[in-house]
C-alpha cells in the first residue's frame, strides 16, 4: 500500500506542478519515448542477467508489493513454536522431536503455528538445525559456525535480485538519454519543418530525458528498496532462531533460550519480556 501511495504522490507532484506551470499534460504522452526507454532497459536486464538470477528477480518482485510479512504476532509464533519444542526436548529428551522434525507438516507441535508452518525456509532452517542436534555429532562451535555460513549463502541470494533491480534503476535514465538523443536527430532531420512542428519535436525529445529518470529514481528504485528491507528483516528471523539453538546447546532453560531470540530482534516488531512471558503461559494453556 505504501509503495502506491509514494508512487500516487510522486506523480501527483510531478504532474500537477507541471500543470500548474502552464504546462499541457497531453505533451508528456509520448508513447514511442516509453517503447524505445522501455525495451532498451528490457533487453539490458536480459542480457545482464543469467537464468538463475533472472528466475530469482521475478520471484523476489512480488514481496515488494506485499504487506508487512514480519510482524510482531509472527515473531511471537516463532519464539513460542521454539519455546515448546526446547521444553519438551528439555522434558523428555532429543529423541522426543524426532518424529516433529522428521515431517514438521504432520506434527501437532509445528501445526499449532501456521504462520511459520507455510514459511518452508524457516521450518527447513529449525528442523535441519534440530536433526543434527539430535545426531549429536556437532559440537556449539561447529554448530555456530556452520549456521553463520549459511545465514550468509541466504544473505547473498536474497541480494541478487536486488542487485539486479537496482541496476536496472540506474540504467533508465541512460536510456532516457538515448531516447532523448534520437528524437534530436529526428528534430534535426525535420529542418524544414515550420517552428511549432519543430517545438514539438524537440519537447517530445526532452519528455524522453524525463521519463528515463522519473521512472528509474521515482518507481523501480523504491521496489529495490523495499525488495532489500524485506530480505533483511528475513535475515534476522534466522539470527534469532541460530542464538535460540545455541543457547539450547549450551544447556539453558527454554525460557532463556527465547528470551535470547527476542533480544536479536528489531525494536520495532520485539515484544516485551511481559508480553512474551504472557503469551508463552496462555500458550501452555491451551
């Protein structure tokens, strides 16, 4: 929702001052400029990119325009799905969540919290961490180590497609200039055209400028933006759930382990230690 009303407000500035300046808004509509800024982008994203990233920048699009993922209530889902697995390893041994680990999608423990059960990164991550734990092969150092690795592999593959939009936000006005460069030559091909012809062409020139501009700083930048916020919100989820298990490793109750967790998180989404306390007993009351 945020994304359209900044892109509402952008053009609402843009073209209102414009109008307000005496200008005519019928002179921006210059489609062939959008074709030639429009296809010369495309075509550079095709050839800059290889099918991995170019399949992982159209997977990654959609979270820009999709509401906050990363809330409050999320975050308490997971810190209490942790919370009850620490107890009952805690209770009744490692042993006691093979069967949870093993096929999370038929464990009544993992069902109660739908909204980290559909994220299937996330119960990979808990799980893949919780069968080595059970293998007991792995010591806290190799544990932490091999998690750190990890967390920076997702890191870097959730940057690609940003990386890549970026770019392409910095190419368009480029490919304004060129469209621009090509309606001048078309102007100075047309001379012999009376002056109001020549004005036109020279202004549908200039609209090409603009475009390649306001299109890349005022609507792909942001989607790069947002597209980096949320991959980064995503990275902390797994920081929390790394320190939750190494403090679980390290022999803590389950309760500290989680308050760890929730140390690891933003201000922002972080619920307080009386919040946490009381969402964790209403939990075990169910």
């Amino acid at each position: 929702m945020f994304l359209f009303i900044g892109y509402v407000i952008t053009l609402a500035a843009f073209l209102g001052g414009f109008a307000a300046s005496g200008g005519h808004l019928h002179s921006l509509f210059q489609p062939f400029e959008l074709v030639m800024i429009g296809g010369g982008a495309l075509g550079a994203f095709f050839g800059a990119t290889f099918p991995k990233s170019f399949k992982a920048t159209l997977k990654a699009l959609p979270t820009a325009f999709k509401r906050e993922t990363y809330s409050k209530q999320q975050y308490m889902e997971l810190l209490t799905l942790l919370n009850d697995l620490f107890t009952r390893m805690r209770q009744n041994g490692l042993m006691s969540i093979e069967a949870d680990v093993e096929d999370p999608h038929a464990s009544e423990v993992f069902k109660k919290y739908p909204g980290i059960l559909k994220d299937h990164h996330v119960i990979e991550f808990i799980t893949d961490y919780l069968r080595l734990m059970i293998g007991g092969n792995l010591g806290v150092m190799e544990m932490e180590n091999l998690m750190d690795v990890e967390i920076e592999t997702h890191h870097h593959e959730t940057q690609m497609p940003i990386h890549a939009v970026s770019r392409l936000a910095d190419s368009m006005p480029a490919f304004g200039i060129v469209a621009a460069v090509l309606g001048v030559v078309h102007t100075m091909a047309s001379v012999d055209q009376p002056p109001a012809v020549l004005g036109e062409l020279v202004g549908a020139a200039l609209v090409g400028t603009m475009l390649g501009i306001l299109i890349g700083y005022g609507f792909i930048a942001p989607i790069a933006t947002r597209m980096e916020d949320r991959a980064e919100e995503g990275t902390k989820m797994y920081q929390s759930i790394k320190v939750a298990l190494l403090a679980t490793m390290n022999a803590y109750p389950p309760q500290i382990a989680v308050e760890f967790a929730r140390k690891v998180l933003y201000s922002t989404e972080r619920p307080s230690f009386a919040e946490l306390e009381s969402h964790l007993r209403s939990a075990k009351g169910k």
